[in-house]
C-alpha cells in the first residue's frame, strides 16, 4: 500500500486501528467500561481544563469509539469524527453548536422523514427554525437567508427518492453568505461520494445504515472538514469566544481545524450524552470494513432492479438516479460515478392500496423502517415513515401515496426479481 495516500478499502481496515499495547490482540477491543484512571492529580486537571488529550469517562469518550471515529473521519477525507448514539443525535450536537434561540437554519425540503419531523417539530423547543427549500433549483434558497441564518442542511443522496443533489452549487452559495454547509451522507457513504471534496464542511451519518451495513447497531457521527472560519462572523460563539467552564478556553484558537468535531464532544456530548456505547461501535467497525464490497454490490443489484421494473406493466414510473434517461443522472455521474447507490422510489399504477399490497406480498424482502442492510428492504412511506406529515408534505418530499421505497440488498439478482414479481402479481 501506499504510505502516504492508502486507497478507500485499505483505510476502511487500517484507519485508526493498532494491534492491542497490552493483549497484542489485533482486532480493536471493546473497551467496556464506564471511566478511566487518572496518573496523579495533575493528569486528571490537565484532561479536564482540555490541555491534554485522554479519557475521562465513556459519555465522552472510548477507546473502541475513538478507533471508529478516526477510521469514519479518514474515510470521508475529514480532520477528526465523533462518533454518537445514532445519526438524530449526532444532528442535535452539530445545531447545538451552531444556534441560539431565534436563530434560523436552511435546509432540503426533501429528507428523511425523521430529520424533517426533528427539524420542524422537535427543534422548535430550542426556538431553532428551519425554513425549507428546493435542491433542484439552488438558488431558492438565498432568499431565505437573514442575519439569523446559521447554515445550510442537505442529504447528498436524498431519502426517500435517492436524488442527488448539486452539492457544490449549494456549497457556493451558502459560503458566499458566510454560512457552513452540513451534508447528511448517510446514503451514499464516503465510498460513492465525499462531499468536503465539493464544499461541505460537515458531515453527518447515521451509521446505523451503510457504515454498519448489517441492521445489527445504533450509531451516529460527526465529520470535521476543518475547512470553516468560525471566527471570523462572530455569529458561532460556541467555538469563537472563551468558554467559562474550561477555564476561558476559545475551542477555534486552541483546537483549529479540529475545532468543531472537539466542540460538539466538550459542550455537546458531555451535556446531552447521546454516546455511542463500545459493542455497537465494535459492531459497526467490524462493518466499515467490507464497506466498499458491500456498496459495489448494493450499487450492481440496484440498477438492475431499476430496470427492471421500467419494463413492468404494473409500475408508473422509477425514479432511479443510475438510469440513463433519468433526469437526475448527469448529477450522479458528476458526484458518484461507481453507482446511484441502491435506495430508491418507484410508483405503481393503482396507488396507495397497492403499494401496501405490494409490500405486504414480499417474502425474500424484509417490511421495516431501515435502509442499508445487507438484506434487501422494503417500505411504503406515505402510510409509515413519513405518515405524520400532510399529504401536501408527503409529496415534496418525495413520499407521495403511490411511493414505494427499495433498499436492495447484496442478495443474489435473480432472487431479488423473483420476489418483486411474484409480490407485483399481487398488488
């Protein structure tokens, strides 16, 4: 391998991981404990006032997690990671970091049904606001942009409809009004799309979908681009004036390009304790490291569904990025040239009822509210993930009554077909 630049599957071994000082072992432990004992008293001051690097107690840190972070940050060409108990709490530290009460956020109008119910519902109880826009036409949101703006939301493969999104035009315009970019690359993973490569300057994960890949863990991470000048506005006073509680410490002159991903663990995670506990961050190690396997074979096994069901009397439409006369495919081609990843929508032609049909009528496909699995998923959205939202909601965001949505798993092709044709006899 190459010392300097190893490749995407070597870092998705190697990164972050030694052998074990004390054991030798070779695969990461869990460290399974709650604190960590302190050298002498001047150790224990030092780790507290931030002027050394250690562990303290596992709310805030672990080795086992520490391993998964340094190897997520690598994968997505970021300064440092933190790791969370899920990707909703590792959006909350990254607004917790960023917003006062009264302040303003933009972001996608089209997202996890679940980011949109936290932005819309649950923000509001910290008087955070989101004002929505369309990625289709970036330029809609800079009318949205005012003084109490703090930063701009995406999904750069967007769910429920696997849309990409014009990252760097988005990346513009939000720089240009000295506002952060946070991306949500939960869908694509690092392995299709590295969004700091085109502007983003955080990234978000829920780690529990294609990180982990196995449907078997909960967790969540934080991506540091160490691209952003968080001094120089005065509007993100978290990490820009003196922190009293560590001694009047100012996190961006004291940490740099590092300091956002130190901020969200010193005043966020120690705070709210949305922590990732050891064996599921052991689990989702374990796999990272089939990632680019995995993904290739979810990318192969998704197209070729996709075109299948183009030719299926029953289907209205497919909307999948990785078809060639799909209107959203030279923006696939630009961003994630291995594949369009394997989450996508499709319509059937007798709506609602037979998209619940269909899906109630699959066997090999599992019915749940996840995606990334290995094992390949199924969900109607308009009557589950995204029911809490008005019809009119529904279908801006892509989850309209006659929306279904795959996550096609690594299982073999042909077996994959076979359960959607004989569920589609009966929708």
């Amino acid at each position: 391998m190459s010392k300097d630049n190893p490749g995407f599957a070597t870092l998705a071994i190697h990164a972050g991981a030694q052998p074990d000082p004390t054991t030798k072992a070779r695969i990461t432990p869990i460290y399974q404990t709650t604190a960590y004992v302190f050298d002498n008293s001047d150790h224990a001051a030092a780790l507290f006032g931030l002027q050394q690097f250690g562990n303290i107690y596992t709310r805030i840190m672990n080795p086992t997690s520490a391993v998964l972070e340094e190897r997520v940050a690598a994968l997505e060409g970021g300064t440092a990671a933190l790791a969370t108990a899920s990707g909703h709490g590792a959006q909350l530290l990254v607004f917790h970091n960023l917003m006062r009460p009264g302040d303003n956020f933009i972001s996608a109008r089209r997202l996890y049904g679940g980011s949109i119910n936290q932005f819309g519902n649950a923000f509001k109880n910290f008087d955070w606001n989101v004002r929505w826009f369309d990625t289709a036409d970036p330029s809609t949101m800079e009318a949205l942009i005012d003084d109490k703006t703090k930063a701009v939301f995406i999904e750069s493969l967007a769910n429920p409809g696997g849309t990409f999104v014009d990252i760097a035009a988005i990346a513009e315009i939000a720089h240009r009004h000295g506002l952060p970019l946070i991306v949500d690359n939960t869908m694509a993973s690092p392995y299709l799309i590295r969004p700091l490569e085109h502007g983003a300057d955080i990234i978000v994960h829920s780690l529990t979908k294609f990180i982990g890949g196995h449907g078997n863990s909960m967790g969540g991470a934080i991506v540091d681009g160490g691209t952003f000048d968080w001094s120089k506005s005065g509007k993100y006073p978290m990490l820009s004036e003196p922190r009293a509680e560590y001694g009047g410490v100012v996190l961006h002159q004291a940490f740099g390009n590092f300091a956002f991903a130190i901020a969200a663990r010193v005043l966020g995670l120690r705070d709210f304790g949305p922590s990732l506990a050891p064996m599921n961050a052991f689990l989702i190690l374990t796999g990272v490291e089939t990632l680019p396997l995995r993904m290739q074979r979810h990318c192969d096994n998704a197209l070729g569904v996709a075109k299948w069901l183009k030719t299926h009397p029953k289907v209205a439409w497919v909307n999948y990025s990785g078809l060639e006369d799909d209107p959203n495919h030279a923006l696939q081609v630009k961003y994630s040239p291995k594949g369009a990843g394997s989450v996508f929508t499709f319509g059937l032609k007798d709506g609602y009822e037979a998209g619940k049909n269909f899906v109630e009528n699959l066997k090999l496909f599992s019915h749940l509210a996840n995606i990334g699995d290995t094992r390949s998923l199924v969900i109607h959205p308009a009557s589950t993930t995204h029911r809490q939202l008005s019809p009119e909601q529904q279908i801006a965001a892509g989850a309209g009554p006659d929306v279904v949505r795959l996550s096609v798993g690594i299982e073999d092709l042909s077996d994959i077909i076979a359960d959607l044709e004989q569920a589609l006899e009966h929708a």
